[in-house]
C-alpha cells in the first residue's frame, strides 16, 4: 500500500495532505446513505464494548474511497469485504508501530514531518506507551505471574452456585486520534511492551528476505547486523560475575544453603542450554535423561530410542514428561526443555502458541523461538486488564508475529490456556499441551508437566468425522481456533508475511486443513473449557467439568459394580468450594453426565477427594524458601470443613514446589460393613456389553492440563434450571488418558511428578498463603 492509499483512509491525498483538513464526519441525518450502511455494518457491535463514534469515523474514512454498492450485500461478501478492509487496517498499524520496538520486534525508521497530524498524536501515544513499563523484566517474571494469577484468585473467590457473574465491563474512554479501525474480527494497536533488545541472529547462514508490511519495507540485512551489535554488546556487558545483592524480603542467611530468589540468584543460576538442537536428549542441571530406557509403567512415555526427522525428535504415540529443572535433586527420568518442544527452528514454517504468562525476552535471550519475520507465528496471550480495547482482537507486529487476544466475558476470568502448533517444513504436525507458562520460572525452577504428540501427513486429506473418536482431538481445536479468531489472524498473516505463501495450514473450511494429518495413533481426550454461559445439555456436556464426566462416560472410564473411586487434584490454585458444587464435582468425574444429576439428591456430606497443596513448613523448607511460592493461591478453599481433604505435595525431585494441574482417579474395591473387600466381578450378563469390555481393562485414569481446581475453571453446572445452564470464567485445556488395570496404581505413581501418597495435614499444619506468609 502506497503514501495516496493511506493517506485516502485518513481522508486526504498526497496533493492536500500537508494543508488541507481532514472532511468532517457527517452527523446523523446529513447523509441517509452513509448512516444505512453504518447501521448495517456495526448491527452486530455491542454497544458496552466499542465507542461508536471512534467507529463512525473510521467507517466514514472507508465510505470515502469506497461505494455504497461494494459494501452492502450478503453476509458472505461481508466477510470478504472486512478482509478487504482488515489489508488497509495492516497498513495503518505498520506506520502506527513505526517507531516502536519490543524484544521481538525489529526496528523502523520513524516516518517523515509531512504525515497527518492525527497519525503524529497516534505515534507519540505509542511512544509513551513504550516508555511506560508494561511488562516486568526477565528476572522479575514470577512477580507478573503472581499479579495475574492473583486476578485468576479473584475470579475462584467470587465464584458463587448462583450462577453467572452480571458485573459488567465499564470501558475506558476511546482515543480521539482517529486512526482506530473498531472491529468485530480485529483490532490494531499500540504495541504493549517496553523497547528491550531485539532477537539474536537466526542459526541460517542465507540473507533474510525483505519484510514487507503495507507500505512499510524492513531491511532486515540491516536488522541482523544491527542485532549482532546488540548482542555482542550485551555479552561483553555481562562477561563479569554478577554480584549477589540482598533484598529486604529474602534476607541473606549465613547458615542456610538453600539459593536465594530475586534478580542476582537467577542472573547466577545455571540456565537452560539455548543451543538450538533439539535432538540432543540430553538435559542440563540436576535432570539427567536416559537415551533407551524408561519404566514400561508409564502409559505415555517412550521406552527407547525414538524417531527423529530434521526438525528432531517425533512422538507419534504421544510423549508426557516433566520439565528440565536447573534445581533440585537429579532424576533418570526423560524431561523437555523449551527448546526440545519446540525443535529446530529452520524447519519450521508456522507456530501457534498460547501462554497466560509469556516473558518475551526470556524468550529471545535464550532461541526458544525462531525470529517472526523468518517463521510466521500466531501467539495468543491475555489482553491487559487495563487496556479493554483489546479485548478479543487482534494485533500484527511488523516483525511479522501476530497477536491474539481471546475474548473474555466479564471482569473476572482468565485467558490461563498453554499449547503449541507447531508445523515443520517435514511435512508433520506437532501438537504440545503443557501446564508450564511460557517463563523461565516454569521451566526451570518449579515441576511442570508437558505432552507432544505429533502427526505425520496422510497421502491425501480425509474430512474429519464428529464420530471418529480420534477425530475428535483435532475437532477441538478447530472449536477453540474459530471462538478466539486464529483463523482472522492466520488468514492475515498468509496475507502480510513474507513467508506466508509457504504457511501450510489456512482456516478455510473451518480448518479442513486439519484432516491432512494422521489422528489415528489418539489416544488422549481433551477436555477444554471456554468462557460463556451455555443452556441445554448437548451444549453443556461440550466443555469444562461436563465434558470431562460425558467422555469418562463414552469410554467406560469409571468403577465398576463393587469398586469406588480414589482421587486427587494437585493444582497451584485453589477456588472457593460450596457443598453443591465440590458434591456436582464429585458426581462428574465418577463418569456422570449432566443429564443423569437432573434428580440427584441433596448432598449432605462432603465426597472424598484429596486436595494437595503445599503447607507453610513445606514451603519454608524448599530450595526457593517463601520467595519461590509467589505462583500459589489458596484462598479460601482450607476451612475447618475441608481440612480432612488436604494434603501436602511434595517433589520426588526434593525441595520443588507443584505448578503441575493433575487429577488422578484410581478404582478400588470397596468394604463391605466387616471391612471385607466386595467381590469386583462383572456380571455374566451385562459382561457382554461394550463398556464393560472397556472397564475390566480400565482401573484409573489421569488429567494433565491448566485446570486449576476452581469453579472458574471447571464450570457451574445448574441442571435444576430448564434449560440447564454451565458457567464458565476461564479458558483451559488438558487431557485425559486411561491407566490399565493391572498396574493403575504404579502407573499414577510413575506418572505424578509428586510423591505418593501425599500425606496428610497434621494438627499444626496450614496451607501455604502467599499474602500472608511471605516475608
């Protein structure tokens, strides 16, 4: 896009730009055409979430230079048309973040005295922007991460059985800038982060393409060079040992060994290796891995050598293992850094990632991801809680990395997802559902648990069937990809990228793309949940606890007659808990649908679920000491109901604190009054029947994912309405996988990061309270 087609949208041309002002907007009544076709194209906008006069300017910029005719008509040349218009929004946010830069983003040069006035307001916004520090730095990155966990707390504590929150979202007043294309689909904004460094140079010894974004050319030869200044600069900075500085809330001990936490204990710490070969199998610090041998008792992990491809490692069954810890005692087991998931970085031709907490430049210090303007990537992240603007929309860089900011309902809730997509040039898919953010704190200091599993190409692409059970897994995602947009973003970034012609995945037909891959290898179900309130039970049992107690039920994974269910959740965050909803919970992973708690009783006891949480003495006594306890909330979930409930987790890898979410149901016999076992035998007759097959091989099952135990994440299912309604505050995901009967106990055992059984809290034991225990 040339200087004339920017400036026409800024309602101007080349020739008058420098004195001419901008036409009016007309007011209401002035021109009938102008307000049918307004009236038409926002009928859709809630009025408690845009600012229709910002709007109404912005449409009159598009109206000038385009006829009534070419934008009235079907829904379907509705959509072509905002793509049309989303190409001219690039544009403006290319020449908006001009002169910004973020720790992934190249530098511009800033443009010339002779743009519009309003163009010049919307730059110097976004240069305060810039100036203002929006996000923390790397060393201060479990600071952010306790800030927006505790907005997630706020959310569990104000959690109630009566149903949806009716708070409602005041917005900021709009920017009288102008420049502001409010759309349904997307929105271009001032970038969110503080200037910090740039990437550090690709691995690829050829000379980057020229990036082009509307009419903003990057020379990016010039960036590397540019980049490599930077980094040596930085480095020769840095070549000195750095000196531990005491803070006032981690005082010094002489006596103790355990490391101090804060900015000199991390800058002094052994860190992730950031070479960029994810085939070594190998791990750096206390994490030692075996290359061909693991214990055959865990159900999704390799027990020898596994296969590799140019991009690295591949698991065509699925892989689970814990994350590469640089503290703690040493361990056999097979663990994942970053840069293990993720893989080579030049064989990779799209990236889709979400985090609820993503430290950029955590991310560029250490390759975790290759740089965007080589590799097209999608990131979906929160939207800052002070700037609702940015709420459901999205954002192009113009490194060429696109922003997606998942829609969030209501003042509470929290965008809390963590997965990767992951497409290599080789021709498979990998797909990665973690419990660990994307900071180093995750990965480095505090166990976290990762699944991947990737997926060759068929010969030739197969529709995905909703009966297919393995289809399934990929039908999910293609749900959650259309609720958050990613196919608006992929679809622009195909557009704007200068690799995007090679982008081998598009949203088109609802991502058909997706039956290009194999699923048949399957054998995980996600369970995901997405903010809204959902009425009638097909809808209901599609997310959150319903969908959970609706799959355990398809698949037979619950006891049988004479077996009751042993469980336990380890989270990080605890909700606020009313019989009702602890009793519905209960009722839902001991494989119940929605339907079938229509004419439950009245709960008048509390189910036996073990909750474990860390206790104060646990986490005083842990390598990070109280300062590494600042990503745990329990709330109000520990009362002198619930006490019996609790249990303490503690690390197999010795003084690490859980941020794994994991729910582990084991089926055991019961006892009869004489304390006998009941006989577990299935009955000859209904032995025949297709879930009893499933059960006699089932004795358990395991859910990994970002599910916290709280009614924000789960849902609140009121099946006492007509028609029934689930309320749901967060977006989550995780699966579910099944234990074998024969070894259910020792599989959950090998599994679990932590040690069992937990034991259970003493007399004088409390949970671990952030706000009051810490120092």
């Amino acid at each position: 896009m040339d200087e004339d087609e920017v400036a026409s949208i800024l309602g101007e041309s080349s020739t008058n730009r420098s004195t001419a002002q901008r036409p009016a907007v007309p007011s209401r009544g002035d021109n009938r055409e102008f307000d049918k076709y307004f009236d038409d194209s926002t009928a859709d906008y809630d009025p408690s979430e845009v600012d229709f006069q910002e709007l109404r300017r912005a449409a009159w910029a598009t109206w000038r230079i385009r006829p009534p005719a070419a934008i009235s008509g079907s829904n379907n040349n509705r959509i072509e048309e905002e793509d049309d218009e989303l190409a001219r929004a690039l544009a403006l946010s290319a020449r908006e973040h001009i002169s910004r830069t973020t720790s992934r983003q190249p530098s511009v040069q800033p443009v010339d005295d002779n743009d519009d006035e309003d163009l010049r307001r919307a730059i110097a916004m976004s240069e305060e922007d810039a100036r203002a520090p929006k996000r923390q730095k790397r060393e201060e990155t479990p600071e952010e991460e306790r800030r927006m966990l505790a907005e997630a707390m706020a959310a569990s504590l104000a959690e109630t059985d009566s149903g949806p929150s009716t708070q409602s979202v005041e917005l900021p007043p709009s920017s009288s800038s102008g420049l502001k294309i409010l759309k349904e689909e997307i929105k271009f904004t001032s970038t969110l982060l503080s200037p910090a460094a740039t990437p550090a140079p690709s691995t690829e010894s050829a000379a980057p393409p020229v990036l082009k974004i509307g009419g903003q050319i990057i020379d990016r030869a010039q960036l590397e060079r540019e980049r490599r200044e930077r980094q040596a600069a930085r480095q020769a900075a840095s070549s000195g040992p750095p000196t531990p500085t005491p803070t006032p809330s981690a005082p010094i001990s002489t006596t103790s060994t355990r490391p101090s936490v804060g900015p000199s204990r991390i800058a002094g710490m052994t860190s992730l290796s950031a070479s960029n070969n994810p085939s070594d199998s190998s791990s750096v610090g206390p994490s030692i891995q075996r290359s061909t041998q693991t214990s055959s008792l865990h159900p999704l992990q390799s027990t020898g050598s596994v296969p590799r491809d140019t991009a690295g490692e591949y698991y065509l069954d699925g892989e689970l293992r814990h994350v590469a810890l640089t503290i703690g005692n040493p361990t056999t087991e097979r663990t994942f850094s970053p840069q293990h998931v993720v893989g080579n970085h030049s064989q990779i031709s799209l990236i889709i990632m979400s985090s609820f907490v993503i430290d950029d430049q955590w991310i560029m210090n250490k390759n975790i991801l290759p740089p965007p303007e080589e590799v097209p990537t999608i990131i979906i992240r929160p939207h800052p809680k002070d700037k609702q603007e940015y709420n459901g929309k999205i954002q192009l860089h113009p490194n060429g990395e696109m922003w997606v900011f998942p829609r969030m309902i209501s003042g509470f809730g929290s965008a809390h997802m963590k997965y990767f997509w992951i497409f290599y040039k080789t021709g498979r898919l990998r797909v990665v559902i973690s419990t660990a953010n994307m900071v180093d704190y995750d990965w480095e200091m505090i166990e976290n648990t990762v699944f991947v599993q990737d997926f060759l190409p068929l010969p030739k692409a197969t529709p995905l069937q909703a009966d297919n059970r393995t289809h399934d897994f990929p039908l999910q995602f293609s749900r959650l990809f259309t609720h958050s947009r990613i196919h608006t973003g992929l679809r622009n970034l195909i557009k704007a990228h200068p690799n995007g012609s090679k982008i081998p995945f598009t949203p088109e037909d609802d991502f058909a793309d997706m039956g290009k891959y194999d699923w048949s290898k399957v054998k995980v179900r996600i369970v995901m949940s997405i903010p809204g309130t959902y009425t009638g039970f097909e809808e209901i049992n599609k997310l959150g606890i319903s969908r959970l107690g609706k799959i355990l039920n398809e698949e037979g994974w619950i006891p049988k007659s004479g077996q009751k269910l042993d469980v336990e959740f380890q989270g990080s965050s605890l909700g606020t808990y009313s019989l009702e909803w602890f009793s519905k919970f209960y009722s839902f992973i001991s494989g119940k649908t929605a339907q079938q708690l229509v004419n439950r009783p009245k709960p008048g006891s509390w189910p036996d679920l073990r909750i474990l949480f860390p206790t104060l003495a646990n986490v005083e006594a842990s390598q990070l000491g109280k300062g590494g306890g600042g990503t745990m909330f329990c709330g109000k979930a520990f009362n002198d109901v619930t006490r019996n409930l609790f249990r303490d987790s503690r690390s197999k890898r010795g003084g690490i604190l859980m941020h794994t979410k994991m729910l582990i149901a084991i089926f055991e016999a019961e006892e009869n009054r004489l304390g006998v076992e009941k006989s577990t035998t299935t009955p000859t007759k209904s032995a025949k029947r297709k879930v009893d097959e499933l059960k006699e091989d089932i004795g358990g099952w395991i859910y990994v994912g970002s599910h916290n135990f709280s009614p924000s994440a789960w849902g609140n299912v009121d099946v006492k309405k007509n028609p029934p309604t689930l309320n749901i505050k967060n977006y989550e995901i995780g699966i579910v996988f099944p234990l074998d009967r024969h070894n259910a106990k020792a599989a959950a055992d090998k599994v679990a990061p932590y040690i069992r059984p937990a034991k259970r809290y003493t007399a004088g034991d409390v949970p671990w309270d952030q706000y009051a225990h810490r120092e």
